[in-house]
C-alpha cells in the first residue's frame, strides 16, 4: 500500500525533531530521514522530511501557539481553508470531541476522509497543543494506478489517529515541563500538577501484565476492563468514561496520566 503521509504538530514548546520522532511508531522504521531543521525566527518551526523507497514522503512540522484561545482560532481557520468538517456526532460539542474511533481525543476534532482524491485528514487540539495528520495515496506513481479500496479507509484512520495521539501526548508532555533526559516515575509541572508513569503505578497496586499498545494501555481493575488512551483526558472503566482532569501524555515512550485523577477512577 503505498502512501504519502503529511503529519503537522502545532504545539507551545518546540522540543526538537529527534524527541518528536524517535520511536513513534512501528509503521515508520520504513521511512529515511532526509531531512530535520529548525527556525526559531519562525516561532520555533521544526520541520522533518521522511523518504521511502516507494517515493512515499513524510512531512513532521511543529511550531508555537501562544494560547488556547489562539490554537481554538487557528484550526476554525484551518478548517475553513480546507473545508474540513467536524468528526461525526449530533451536536457540534458531542462533533468536536469525537475521534475517528469515537474515543475520546483532545478537546478539538475536525475530519476529512475523501475517496475522490484518496485522503484522510485528522486534525486535533489540546490545550495550546494542535496535530494535524493527513495520509494520501499516490499508487506506484504511474497514472491511474491508485487502487483504494474501502477496506483500506478504517486501516488508515486507526494509523492516523494512532499517530496523532502519540504526537499529541508527546507534546504535551513537553509543555508541562516533563524533562525527557530523565527517567522519573513520576514529574510535578509548573501549576503543581502530578503526573505518574501508568506501567509504575499499575505496579505498584498489584496489577500485572498490562496490554502497552502504541496509543493505549489496557488491563482489568477488579473484573473490570480499563482503557487509558494516550492525549485523552478521561479512561475508561467498564462502558463508563471517567474524567482525568487532565491529558494522558507520553514521555520516552511511557504513558504519564494526572495522579489524582488516576487514583481517583481506579480507588
């Protein structure tokens, strides 16, 4: 299957490529860095350019908002522009936080999935933090050799949304101050909110062999099922979903959730 996949990250503090990047998923170990610089007279871009055999590219740009308020404003923009549309859902609250699974993803959500030009577009904020991902088939290059069948479309949005919930976290872990040179089980931002490593925590209250998927973590808390979704601010204990007051982030490749809010659902 042969892609190109656009991926933009807006966020408040610009950490460098390499922490961005490294390990974010399996499905790009295909992908050559051709490229990876910064423009701090820019506000603080960073962009990176991945290359793939197939001629497949991959784009990674970051970049600095000053507020929420800015990133809410700037994706309506965006939005317009694009003529994007908010994800499925009945009312436009219910629309801006439905994911392309339907699980909860930041606070803002706009989708694009058009077969006609053989796109998905996925573009998610939170807090100042924004990512967009937009994955696009271009077939082996010759003229209409694009074959994209609807099957491929719910492979593609899971891949899409798995990406943007990684980098999501990632930033925003950044954002809170998280220092990724260290390996702490748990780190305190700058408003005194705790957030602890969920592999640590889960072990220390006996809970063993949690499933660590790339976005995901699962285990059974007392018979009952839970889910912690990486750039979430809710987990979800049985068929209900509990608020963190806070987003689920990720620090050298460990899930960090708020520790009140995960002591609070899991008493």
């Amino acid at each position: 299957m042969f892609t190109t996949l656009l991926l933009t990250a807006l966020v408040t503090l610009a950490p460098g490529p390499q922490n961005i990047l490294q390990g974010l998923a399996p499905e790009l170990d295909n992908y050559e860095l051709v490229y990876a610089s910064s423009d701090p007279n820019a506000a603080e871009v960073v962009n990176a350019l991945f290359r793939r055999s197939d001629k497949t590219t991959l784009a990674i740009t970051t970049g600095v908002f000053a507020s929420r308020k800015e990133r809410f404003h700037r994706l309506a923009h965006i939005e317009d522009m694009m003529q994007l549309r908010p994800a499925r859902g009945s009312s436009a609250d219910a629309a801006m936080r439905r994911s392309l699974s339907g699980n909860p993803l930041g606070d803002q959500i706009y989708t694009l999935i058009d077969p006609e030009s053989h796109t998905v577009q996925f573009t998610v904020g939170a807090e100042n933090v924004s990512t967009t991902v937009t994955l696009r088939y271009f077939g082996d290059g010759k003229p209409g050799a694009i074959n994209w069948h609807v099957g491929d479309i719910g492979e593609d949005q899971a891949l899409v949304e798995s990406l943007a919930r990684r980098v999501l976290a990632r930033m925003l872990a950044f954002q809170h101050g998280a220092n990724a040179a260290t390996n702490a089980k748990q780190y305190v931002d700058a408003d005194h909110n705790a957030f602890v490593a969920v592999d640590d925590w889960l072990y220390a209250k006996g809970i063993a062999n949690p499933s660590l998927g790339a976005s995901a973590v699962k285990f059974t808390y007392r018979g009952t099922p839970v889910v912690i979704l990486l750039g979430s601010d809710r987990i979800k204990l049985g068929n209900r979903w509990i608020e963190l007051g806070g987003y689920v982030q990720e620090l050298n490749g460990r899930p960090f959730a708020p520790l009140k809010g995960l002591t609070q659902a899991l008493r």
